[in-house]
C-alpha cells in the first residue's frame, strides 16, 4: 500500500496550516506554510532555529516573518548582535532600546513580578519576586567574575539583602507595587559595601572576601560597567515591535556579553 501512495500523482509532501506564514518550501519542494502558535500533537511550543549558510538571505526571512506576525498583533522583542533590525523598528515607529550605553537603561537590581503559570495562569507561590531576582544575580554576578567563590557569592547576597531591607524592600515585597526610582542602584550597593569594610560589620567576611566584593561593585558603580548598568531603569515601550541593539556589546570584554 505505501508503494502506491508513494506513486499516486497527486500524493503532496506539503506541510501547510491552515492559518500562518509561507516559509517556503522542503527538500522535495513540497509548500510549508507554518502558523507558530498552532498546538497539537508533538507540537507543543512556538521555538524554532534557522540555520543556513551565510548570504542566502536568513535575515530578510526573519524581517518577512516579523513583519506579518506584527500585523497580526503578535508582540515582536528582538535581541540584535549586529545592528541590522534598526531601520525596520524605526520604520514601525518600534521601539529601539541600545543596551550598550546611551539614554535607556536597564537597572540589575531591579526586580519584576514572578509570572502567574502558563497552564493555570495563576500566581507562583514557591518562589517570591525578590527571591526569584536574587538567584537571577547569583548568575548575574557569576558571569562577570567567572573566580568569584560560592562562599564570596552567599556573602554578596546577604549584603545585597541588607541593601533591599535599607529601602524597605523585603523578600514578600511585591514588585507591583514599586516604581523604577524605589530600587537601590549599584552606587548604593558599592557605599554599602564600603561602609561594611570601613566598620567590619560582616562578621563573616575576611578581608580578602570584601576586597573582592568591593572591587567587583565598584566596577558597576564608578568602573568600566557604570555607564551600561548605574543607574534606574528608564527603559519605556510603547509600542508592540522592541528591538533591544547590543551591537556596542560586541566590542566589549566577554564577560559582558
């Protein structure tokens, strides 16, 4: 029976939706029109990799793909590495956010609300928005300083608790209810780091554990980093089409990137 079908001339090897967008067609040029958002089956998520060979035009498929997903009401965020989703974000009256220093910025120590669960879409409880914030700043930290110890981690950790509580923010605080200004900024985490050195009010620290901690804050606060990380968030979209450009991060160290 397969040997027939396998024959029959009107047989198609097309994978088409009836809804979504034309990505063109498979290695027996059958048609694929694919609606992303369509579940069912082994369909359970929206991801999807493009991979292809350099200049064969992976970009101006993305563009096309955005283009229609927007027009269809579909939120678009874009990291870009490269600069070259600029011009479409202006010419959508997007919004175009440079991560790599300039007017907008985006503040590390402040937190969002802990999204409510995709299937019952209500609120999580394990994890408060504080706590949840904190083990994003144990990579955050990690990442810039790759010799940095667990032990001087949990010490930075406990320092950055004593700086929330300082502006009366606590781990059932929810972050609905604070403004951008309400968070403290690195400046205020790196004084607070001085001041403990100064008095040797952390116990539980040696010299060497502060001197690090201390020279790796003062890198956010007045150091290399301050220009792209100081200060509180200003970051306002208005519009469904964000394009974050961290073009400038690619001329930096890589652990900034």
């Amino acid at each position: 029976m397969s040997s027939f079908i396998e024959g029959f001339p009107f047989a198609s090897n097309s994978f088409v939706d009836k809804t979504g967008d034309p990505f063109g067609r498979n290695s027996e040029n059958g048609l694929v029109v694919l609606d992303p958002w369509v579940r069912g089956n082994d369909r359970t998520n929206s991801n999807f990799v493009m991979m292809c060979v350099l200049g064969v035009g992976k970009s101006t498929i993305l563009k096309s793909l955005m283009i229609s997903e927007y027009m269809m009401g579909t939120t678009c965020i874009t990291i870009d590495f490269e600069g070259e989703y600029a011009d479409l974000t202006r010419n959508l009256n997007g919004d175009l956010i440079e991560i790599g220093g300039g007017k907008m910025r985006i503040n590390p120590l402040q937190f969002r609300a802990v999204p409510p669960d995709e299937e019952t879409n209500e609120e999580a409880q394990a994890f408060s928005d504080m706590a949840m914030h904190m083990n994003w700043l144990d990579t955050f930290f990690r990442l810039n300083d790759t010799d940095i110890t667990t032990r001087q981690i949990s010490l930075l950790k406990q320092i950055l608790e004593m700086l929330y509580n300082d502006f009366d923010i606590f781990w059932d605080t929810k972050a609905k209810g604070l403004k951008n200004t309400d968070y403290p900024i690195f400046t205020d985490l790196h004084n607070l780091v001085l001041d403990l050195i100064e008095r040797k009010a952390l116990s539980a620290a040696n010299d060497e554990d502060m001197q690090i901690i201390e020279a790796l804050t003062r890198e956010f606060a007045i150091g290399t980093y301050s220009y792209i990380w100081n200060g509180h968030t200003t970051v306002e979209t208005t519009s469904d089409f964000i394009t974050f450009n961290a073009s400038r991060l690619m001329e930096m160290s890589e652990n900034v990137n």
